[in-house]
C-alpha cells in the first residue's frame, strides 16, 4: 500500500470525523460517539495540534490519530504532565494492513521529539502491547475512579519518567462526552444503522477488568 502520514489540515476536519464514525461505529457500543470527541478536541486547550496526523493512501484519507494533554494525579494532588492519543480510527476497508501502527509508530516518534515524556490510554493490551504499551498498574497509578484498570495502559517515552508517582489517571474532559450533545451532532451526518454487535461485549469486558 501507498501510505503517507502527514499533518492534518483545517479542510480535512469533516472527511475525518466521517472517517472517525466509519472506523468506530458499533464498535463499543451501537453508534458512537468518537467523531464528536474529536470534534470537541480540536476546540478545547487540551488538544495538541502537532501531533494530529492523517494517513493518505492513493490520495484517500485513510486514518487519523490524535493527541491530548492529560495528566497523574499524584497522591499529593501534585500533576505529573502526559499525553494521551485517541481518538485512533482506520477506515474499516483499510483496516489489519498496517495502517494503524503506522499512525501510532509515527506519532510516538513525533512526541518524544517534542519532548514529551509518557502516553497513558484506555486500550486493548493485546493491541497496544505491541507497541511497548505496559499495564498503568506496574506504574502504580489508577484510573480518575481510583481503580486498576486493564485497558489502562502507559508507555514512557523517558526513561523512569511514570517512576514513583503513582495516583490517579486523570484525561481531558472532553473524552466525557454528553449523549445527547453525541445524539444531535450525529444528525448532522448520513443515517447510520445502530446495531449490537460481538466487539460491544468484547470491549465491555475489557472495561470491566477492573480493582
Ligand atoms: C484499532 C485500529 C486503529 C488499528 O488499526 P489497523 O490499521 O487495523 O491496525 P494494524 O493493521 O496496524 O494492526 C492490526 C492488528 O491489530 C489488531 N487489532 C486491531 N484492533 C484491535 C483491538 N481493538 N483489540 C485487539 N487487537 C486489535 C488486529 O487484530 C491485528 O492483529 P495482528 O497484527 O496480530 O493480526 C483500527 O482497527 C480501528 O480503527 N478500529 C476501530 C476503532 C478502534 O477501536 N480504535 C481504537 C480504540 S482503542
């Protein structure tokens, strides 16, 4: 495949939330509510312009991965600076070839030259692992609730920059998405059929690994 990954630009914002909704529709949950997140990423502070990439093949947008600052919560209420990616969509066509790590891979090298010191993200980590993802329990740190999650997961672009932190996973707040802002933004593109699907059950019991 002829794959280039470049910066988004300002004209590729609605192909990619049509992008987002293809990639993630049913995946979760019926529907999906990632193409409104991104939506309200790019508006609020906590989004990272320069590390928000497309990937393009044969002149198609294919895939797109973005940033956010986010943060640990150590047990002092002192705020230990990270990012988080997400969301990270491949058009279902396109998807198992390659193109999703190609995103991720990019990226990471991208935010380590910007200096940044560590990703935590929600994931799965028979995916993510790949990646040298580590369950956020080996860092000692948990999620906003003050539980171990499994789908928790941390890679330090530093070396020891998660050591002895420890505390609470804390994300924009953005990813906290109101259903009925979700429901009315999604009017705004093509009818699409909400159905339950085995990857929903999947993922719920990924989501419920938690301690
Ligand atoms: C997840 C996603 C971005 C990966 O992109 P991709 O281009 O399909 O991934 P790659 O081709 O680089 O890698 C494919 C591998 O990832 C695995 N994989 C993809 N999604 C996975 C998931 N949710 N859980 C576990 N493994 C997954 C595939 O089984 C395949 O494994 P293999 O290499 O052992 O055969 C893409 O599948 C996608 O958009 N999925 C729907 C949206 C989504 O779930 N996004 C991630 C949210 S955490």
């Amino acid at each position: 495949m002829n794959l280039d990954i470049r910066l988004e630009d300002p004209k590729d914002h609605r192909a990619v939330e049509e992008l987002t909704r293809e990639a993630f529709w049913n995946v979760h949950v019926p529907g999906c509510c990632e193409h409104y997140i991104l939506h309200q990423l790019r508006e609020s502070a906590d989004f990272i312009p320069g590390l928000d990439f497309v990937a393009v093949s044969d002149g198609h947008l294919v895939g797109n991965i973005v940033y956010s600052t986010s943060h640990i919560s150590d047990e002092l209420g002192v705020k230990h600076p990270v990012i988080t990616f997400g969301p990270v969509g491949v058009l279902p066509a396109m998807q198992k070839q390659g193109v999703g790590s190609a995103l991720i891979r990019h990226s990471l090298v991208a935010a380590k030259r910007k200096s940044c010191t560590a990703v935590c993200i929600y994931g799965n980590p028979r995916y993510y692992s790949r990646f040298g993802f580590q369950a956020a329990e080996k860092y000692h740190f948990k999620t906003s609730a003050g539980k171990y999650a499994a789908a928790l997961l941390a890679l330090e672009l530093t070396d020891g920059a998660l050591q002895g932190i420890g505390g609470r996973f804390i994300e924009s707040a953005v990813f906290e998405a109101d259903p009925e802002a979700v429901e009315a933004f999604d009017k705004s593109f093509p009818a699409k059929e909400k159905l339950v699907t085995p990857s929903q059950e999947r993922f719920k019991l990924l989501s419920n690994l938690v301690h």
